[in-house]
C-alpha cells in the first residue's frame, strides 16, 4: 500500500508531464535553460539542473514578498521540507524527516553559534527578511559542512557584506506588510551605496504580532477525548506573540581582484511559547505564561581574492564571531537561560576550471562554548572544538561526468563530568549523464558520519519543551549513514521537471526514546538516548509547464509532491511527516500577477511511543501582486492562506495537539525597491 502510494502522491507533478509532449513540440529546437547556479555545497557554483544535491531555491523576488515569518516556517511546504513549527516565534526546518542538530542552518555558510538546534522551542538567531536568498539542500551529500549536516543544509545569503558595487551607486529596498490572523506588522529596508572602494549596506527589520487565531479549538480532539474534556470557544492559541527587531551594517572594499570586508549584527526578539506554563501564582495568575528573550551580536568578516594563473582561480575567507543569550521568563520572572559564545572560520580554494574538472579544497574551525543555568538548564556548560578538512571534485565531459568527496572532522565535547573525542570520515561518489540535452540523470552514493552533540550526550534533567526528562548517553559513538539516491532533471522549451529518489541506512541512529518510567520530581515521562538501526526512504518531484505565454505574460501550471518513511528497530521514528501533493496555477505579466495553490498534506498514522497520530488537511491560498508604475519598482501585494479555514496540524511539531497552524489569514504589503 505505501509504495503504491509513493508512486502516485506525486500526481500533481505527473498531471504536469502529461502537458510535456505539446510544450515541446511548439518550441523542438529551443535551448534548455541551463538554469541558476547553486553554491551550497557546490562552492565553485553548479548549476541546479546539473547537480547532484536536492536543491530549491528562494531568491530576492521571491523573498520580497514572502510572509514575516521565522525561518522553519517559511521554507515549509518545499518538497521534502517541513517546519518544527513549535511557536510563530520558534520553527526549524525539518528536512525528509529529521531536524535538530542533523539539519545545518547557516549564515554565508557559517553556522549560527546559537542554542536553536538543542530544543525545539529555542529560535534560529536570524530572521529570513535580511536575506537575498536562501538555499536548501536536501540530503546527506554536503560534505563542505560535515556531519552536522546529515540531514540537509539551509543557507542564508545575505549581502551584508557587499561583494558587489551598489547599481548606480546606490541600492536598496524598503518592505512592509500586515497580516489578519495575528494582528502582525512588519516593516525592514536595506541600503547599499559606494563610496569609491568602498561600498556601506545598512540594514534593518521590526515585527510584531499578537497572539495568532485557529479556526478550531486549539487542543485537538485526541487529546480532548484522553482528557475527558469537550472543546471550548476559544478561537486562538494563546502565548504565540512575537516582537522582533534587528539591524546590521557592513562595510567593504572592493577591487579588481575580489574584496574584503565585515559586517556586525544585533538581533533581539520576545515571544510566546505555547503549552509551556508553569504553575501559575495565586497572587499574579495571569503571569504564568512563559516567553523566551533572545539576543545576539554577531561580528563577520569576509573575503576573497583571485588569481590570473596557477592552479586555483580563487581563495575565500569566512569567519564568525557570536555572543548569544537566551532568557525564559516565567511571567516576569527569570528562568532558566542559555549562554552560547563561540567563533567560526572557514578557507577554501576553489580550483581552475580545466577541461570540465572543477573542485575545491577546505579547511574549517569551529571553537564554541554552550552552557544553562536555571531549573531546565538540562544540558550541562561544554566546550566544542571542530576542526575539518574537505575537497569536492567533478568532472563534466558533457554528456557523462562524475563528482565525489572527502572530509575528515575532529570534534570535541568538554563537560565537568567527562570528554568526549571523536573521529569522522565522510564521503560521497556520484555519476551523471546527459542522454539527450533535456536531461541530466545522475546516481550518487555518500557515507556521512556524525558526532552526537551535547544534549544527546550530556543531558540530564527535565525538558518541558519535549515534555520528558531527558537523559543522554556520555557513551554514544558516531552516527553512520550510508545514502543512494536517485536524480532526475527534465528541462525543454516551457516544461522543466526535477525527482529524487533516496534510501538512507543509519548505523547508530541516536533516537530519544522512553524508557516506561515516570521522573519522581517533575511527573515527567523518562525518555533516554539510545542507538538503534534505522532506514529512511522517500521521494520528491516538482514539474512546472508554461500553458500558455505571450511576450511578457504567461500562465504556468506547477505541481509538487513528497513522501517519506521512517522506520527503526524500535519502531517508526517519532514526528516524520506524512506525504504532500501540492498544484498551483500562476499568471506573470509586467504589471499585474496571480496564483491559485491547492495544497494536501495526508494523515500520519505511523506514530511512535508518546506519540499521537494527525488527520490529512487540505490548504487552498490565493495571491496576488501589482505593480502600478511602468518602471516596477513598486509592488503592492495580497494573498489569502487557508482560504477555507480548515484546521491543520503539522505532525514534526511537539505542539501539534495544542497549537494547530494559523486560520484563514489575509497578509497585504507594499514592497520598494531602488
């Protein structure tokens, strides 16, 4: 039954091909668009319809215009991409069904030296509205960022830093939108003017919103009926505010050869966090709500330099340095807090093109410092130490050409009560082929290694977050997972299509798993950290063709779809989200663009122990965008999401029975650029 439905959940992107045939016979002798380069990953840039990775992007057009939102929330809906989607406040991204510290989130390709992959409650240190574009990569195979990234990669791309002159000495964009559900406002503008050399970005961005409205009672009927309890009528999720402000500036010299330069950032942000209250006081009952404090400075320093001959076309320097600080307040009072300090340093050489072999080498260090303090400070103060070596290699004859990698890690784990050291060896093999010139098909092979992080090791205490005492396990070895996956790209006149097949082995899957005991102190359940065998096993497909076009107007039908299967010796994995069938319908012009988007998430009934099941969902969203002025630099856009008001619950949150995604919601804004 599961592999019949993997075979046909992707009936959008199926119903797209069958447009195919026509498309190409009104354009046989078009080029294929050889499409944008991708350099997550890939530093030396490949193209995303030539490589290997499981690649989607969002660029500056798309991000524009996108909703305030953190950053799990936002790439949601991506094939093979979900959100934690704990808090408006708080949500990572899960990829093909993993999240935590086995999905990287970056900034330039550096990590976020914060506390966001230790709970779920915790929020990424950065908000999408500063970025040009964010990357995501799907899948083990990006050794460039080690064995943290085994689950998959998301890269902010900010140009805080400029690496190019301002058009026209002076650039920049100004933002703002509303929407109805949360009572949210936002605004955020970016400068960039030249001085000369020297080029000055300047940056900022405010948020605000109120507790968010669901179209049912918040609790869902499973739980109610465990309860013994009937809905109420209560039509929000209470304690889901947010209120976020952030600025940054850059300053860079920029000459014939490359550039250099740094940047500084500040980010603080309050937000609410649903179903985390503590006994509330008698004398001061409506202070039991709990919200998290964030704040982080963080400095970079970026360059690059090029070279007219020998062996390397370029040499790039990154590195990072962050004081972050995470405060719970229990109503006023100061909880528990969360301290990470660290820095972050990487250099590579990218080598010179030469009769189609491409390739880079790397080194990278990591040196941060994470410690609690607090009643839930369950993870005790450690020091971390990475050092990492790497190169990517590929050769492109055209039609037949191969790529493959190696990276070696040490990392190391210091806490008071003992030290953990270890070894990894990561490696990929690919091979691709180009049959005809719309298609690039391509089988790879990885084996990525992963050290356990701190809280898997080190941790002892109770995790309201998770709703468990956690303990970890000093003696954890690496995670091993052996990884073939299957990719096909499809690009002729207007119809282009992508696929990917995968089949994931874990040797040593670190699992949280319950142990049937309760901690006498807290009343907590007693989840311990274990390794089992596990296999995770999916696909994903996107396919778009253009109906219809005209000069600059053309109607495009999309569809994508993605499924997943996780199962272990101890039964399926907890939070693995069930299939997605997505199908839109989009009109372009220069002044006027609208869109139709049917989304179906199906139900999840795989569940593990503690762990309850979620019903299907269907979402329909419409927007729309015009730009009144001939030179289109202003848009004013709409777009209604859940028009339907249907109630939703994202099955990889821990919140999914008491917070259920956000109501039917009008967002309206007005984007400036210059």
């Amino acid at each position: 039954m599961y592999t019949v439905r993997a075979l046909l959940l992707a009936a959008p992107a199926w119903a797209v091909l069958a447009a195919a045939a026509a498309a190409q016979n009104q354009n046989p002798a078009e080029p294929a668009d050889l499409g944008e380069v991708i350099v997550t990953g890939t530093p030396f840039g490949v193209t995303d319809r030539a490589s290997l990775l499981a690649v989607d992007v969002l660029d500056e057009e798309a991000l524009a215009i996108a909703p305030a939102a953190t950053l799990g929330d936002l790439v949601s809906g991506l094939p093979g991409v979900r959100s934690t989607a704990f808090s408006p406040g708080a949500s990572r991204p899960v990829i093909r069904g993993l999240s935590g510290p086995r999905v990287q989130v970056l900034t330039n390709g550096l990590g976020m030296i914060d506390a966001s992959s230790v709970s779920p409650d915790h929020q990424v240190a950065v908000d999408p509205a500063e970025a040009r574009r964010i990357e995501i990569v799907r899948g083990p195979s990006t050794l460039v960022f080690g064995g943290s990234a085994i689950g998959g990669v998301v890269n902010i791309i900010d140009d805080r830093i400029p690496t190019q002159p301002a058009e026209g000495g002076v650039d920049g964009h100004v933002s703002t939108q509303y929407s109805s559900v949360d009572d949210g406002r936002s605004f955020g503008a970016r400068l960039k003017a030249n001085a000369g050399p020297l080029v000055l970005s300047l940056d900022g961005f405010t948020r605000d919103a109120s507790d968010y409205d669901v179209p049912v009672f918040p609790e869902s009927a499973r739980l109610l009926a465990e309860e013994g309890e009937e809905a109420g009528d209560e039509r929000s999720v209470a304690n889901t505010f947010v209120e976020l402000d952030q600025i940054g500036a850059g300053l860079s010299w920029i000459g014939p050869r490359g550039f250099l330069g740094g940047s500084v950032r500040r980010v603080e942000t309050t937000y609410g966090v649903p179903g985390h209250e503590h006994e509330p006081d008698p004398l001061a009952p409506d202070a039991s709500g709990v919200s998290i404090g964030l704040e982080q400075t963080r400095y970079d320093v970026r360059g690059e330099l090029t070279f007219d001959a020998g062996p390397f076309s370029a040499a790039r320097l990154s590195a990072g340095w962050a004081d972050y600080a995470h405060t719970e307040f229990e109503g006023d009072e100061v909880g528990t807090q969360f301290f990470s300090e660290g820095a972050e340093g990487r250099l590579e050489l990218i080598q010179r093109e030469r009769g189609g072999w491409q390739g880079v080498i790397g080194a990278q260090l990591l040196d941060r410092t994470f410690d609690a303090v607090g009643d839930e400070a369950y993870v005790p103060r450690t020091a971390i130490a990475e050092q990492g070596l790497y190169t990517v290699q590929r050769y492109d004859r055209g039609r037949l050409g191969v790529e493959g990698g190696v990276r070696l890690d040490r990392r190391s784990l210091e806490s008071p009560a003992t030290k953990r050291d270890f070894t990894t060896v990561s490696a990929s093999a690919g091979v691709f082929v180009r049959p005809s010139a719309p298609w690039f098909l391509g089988l790879s092979v990885a084996r990525n290694e992963r050290a356990p992080s701190e809280v898997e090791l080190f941790a002892e205490g109770p995790h309201v977050a998770t709703g468990a005492f956690e303990i970890g396990d000093p003696d954890l070895d690496s995670e091993v997972a052996t990884s073939i996956e299957g990719t096909a790209h499809f690009a002729h006149g207007r119809f282009e299509a992508d696929l990917h097949a995968y089949h994931a082995d874990y040797d040593g899957f670190i699992d949280l798993r319950p142990v049937g005991q309760d901690d006498p102190d807290s009343g907590l359940p007693i989840f311990e950290y274990v390794q089992t065998q596990a296999t995770f096993r999916g696909l994903e497909a996107e396919a778009q063709v253009n109906l219809w076009e005209d000069g600059d107007r053309s109607l495009v039908l999309s569809g994508a779809a993605d499924w997943v299967r996780a199962s272990s010796d101890l039964g399926p994995v907890a939070r693995v989200p069930p299939w997605s069938a997505t199908a839109g319908l989009d009109w372009t012009s220069r002044r006027f663009d609208a869109g139709l988007e049917v989304r179906h998430v199906g139900e999840q009934d795989r569940t593990a122990a503690f762990e309850r099941p979620t019903d299907s969902y269907t979402l329909v969203n419409l927007k729309g965008a015009v730009r009144p002025f001939a030179d289109r630099d202003v848009t004013v856009f709409a777009e209604v999401h859940n028009l339907t008001d249907a109630e939703a619950r994202e099955h990889a949150s821990f919140q999914k029975d008491i917070a259920p995604l956000p109501g039917r919601n009008l967002r309206v804004g007005v984007t400036y650029r210059f």
